[in-house]
C-alpha cells in the first residue's frame, strides 16, 4: 500500500485532472449516480450514469460503478482503446482486460441520498503509470486522498472496509435492539457512538477504550450477558466474541473459574469453565469428568499385574 503525492511523475504522461475533461460512468446505482455528480461538479464533462450497453461516445474514459460480478461483462461491451476502470475495491485488474485499466475504489458509504466524497480515502491501481496517474487525478480532482492498493492486498483492504462501515452498522442495530427493549429510544445512542468514533480517531483504539471490559469489571459483564440471554438471546455469540476480542485489546486475561476447587462451574460470564483444583487434588472438569485424576488400568496393565 502506498499513498500518492499530489504531484504525480513518470515517463508516461500524465493522464491528470487538467488532461482529462470528458468521462462516461456506467451503473444507475447509488455510487454510479453519487460519482456522475460529484465528477460533473468537478469540471468534467460527464456522460451518464448510463445503462446497460451504454453509448461512451468520445469520453476519454470509462468508469464502470456495477457490481463485482458484472465487471467483467460491462469491459467487454466498452470499445477499445478507451481506459477503463471499475470502482471495486475487492476486485483486481485482471477483470477489465485486454482495456487499459484503472480502478478508483472511494473509501466512503453512500446511501440514496448520495455521499460527500471531499476528504475521503479512495483505493487506487492501474495496468499502466498513465492509467494509474488518470485515477490519482479523478481522486485529486474529488478531494480525496488516494492509496495505491496491490491487486494482492485487495481482499484484506475491502475486509478492513467492511468491518468499519457495515459491520458497525450490524453493531448498532443489536445495540439498539437491546436498548429499545429496555424503554432507551435510540436516538440515546447516537451522542456515544460519534464520540467513541471520534476518540478511536484522535486517540488509538487502546487508549479510545473504555467500558466493563476494560475496567476488569466481569461482574458488570457478567449482568450484562445475563439480560442479553434473557431478551435477545441469538446475540449471546457476538456479545462473548466481542468480549474475548475487548479482553485481548484491553490486554486483560480471561475470566477464571469461580467455582470451588473440584466442582465445575462458569466464569463471570457465564460460560462453563473447568474447575481449578489445588495441585495433586482430584477435582471435575465443565463436564464432571475428574481432572488430575490417573488414568484407569488398560487390559495390558491388568494382565501384566496378574502375572506378577
């Protein structure tokens, strides 16, 4: 991965904001309509969003803003000898050849209601310095901050992506959910969630961190995963994957077994665990099976025993 200067160089020259005038983006959807516009806004001319089999014209490039599995159909329907790129930012090159090709993944949620692209990250690669420069100034031209992303790291860059955007969304939902069953409208927690995002971006997440978990408070943990068995019990695996991965960032071990020595028992919250029995002492493991117990005579000792 590596972050482009505004001033781009090579032997190539370059294709930038002030080259390159015309572009035909192609897809109807939320992206292919937020970018036709901002791109309009930013001086060029613009063809589009436009449909399937879509008439380019004497556009200098092609923006191709359809899902993953139609990428490579949409290139092939783009004539040849025009640089085109897709907006992808799980998928590689290879999908818009024999074009020229180019990708400019903008790092931003857009919802129907368009998205603001100034300020943003935006994933950038091209099959040629020319291609690649074309989409540093599409980026440069949106005020966004283009990274030069492999076709290798691409997999694990969109999963990054994800996490920080969808899945916060999925966390939110069960958040609400929770908090709607206890009488809170969710509106409480809009305040805490902008400033827990705030803090991860001015701080690091280590210091960002707060709550139970980081506290070493398993008694509240342990409360907390009781009401959520009781009201949205399907949550319960995420809530304790969330806990486990709380512990290790907050660098506090795993909850110990409270149970007395010998007796199987849970931890503090309220999964089963194996009982600590002193040393030398039998005790039961979670599933009553004695622990630091010998192991039984096989038929082999028992007949050797005989024979002695």
């Amino acid at each position: 991965m590596r972050e482009l200067e505004r001033n781009h160089s090579s032997d190539t020259p370059p294709c930038t904001e002030a080259a390159l005038e015309s572009v035909a983006v192609v897809g109807r959807g939320r992206l292919g309509t937020a970018l036709a516009r901002a791109l309009r806004d930013a001086g060029y001319a613009v063809a589009g969003p436009l449909g399937r089999d879509p008439e380019v014209g004497g556009a200098q490039a092609v923006l191709l803003c359809v899902p993953d599995g139609e990428i490579a159909a949409a290139a092939a329907a783009i004539p040849a000898g025009v640089p085109v790129g897709h907006c992808s930012g799980a998928t590689g090159l290879a999908a818009l050849a024999p074009h020229e090709a180019f990708s400019l993944h903008p790092l931003m949620t857009v919802t129907a209601a368009g998205a603001d692209f100034a300020g943003a990250g935006a994933a950038i690669a091209g099959t040629t310095p020319r291609a690649l420069n074309l989409a540093a100034g599409l980026a440069d031209a949106l005020q966004m901050r283009a990274v030069q992303i492999s076709d290798g790291d691409r997999a694990a860059y969109h999963a990054a992506a994800s996490i920080a955007s969808n899945f916060v969304i999925t966390l939110a939902a069960a958040a609400e959910r929770l908090a709607t069953s206890a009488g809170a409208d969710r509106a409480l927690l809009v305040p805490l969630v902008r400033a827990t995002v705030e803090n991860w971006a001015t701080l690091d997440a280590e210091r960002a961190l707060t709550g139970p978990v980081a506290r070493g408070d398993e008694l509240t943990v342990a409360h907390q995963r009781s009401a959520i068995a009781e009201r949205a019990e399907d949550l319960l695996p995420l809530f304790d994957a969330l806990v486990d991965a709380t512990r290790v960032l907050a660098g506090r071990p795993a909850a110990v077994a409270q149970a007395p020595a010998g007796v199987a028992g849970t931890d503090p919250t309220g999964r089963a665990t194996v009982a600590q029995a002193p040393a030398g002492v039998a005790g039961t493991d979670a599933t009553g099976r004695e622990a630091n117990a010998p192991e039984p005579p096989t038929e082999v000792d028992r007949a050797r025993m005989a024979l002695a």
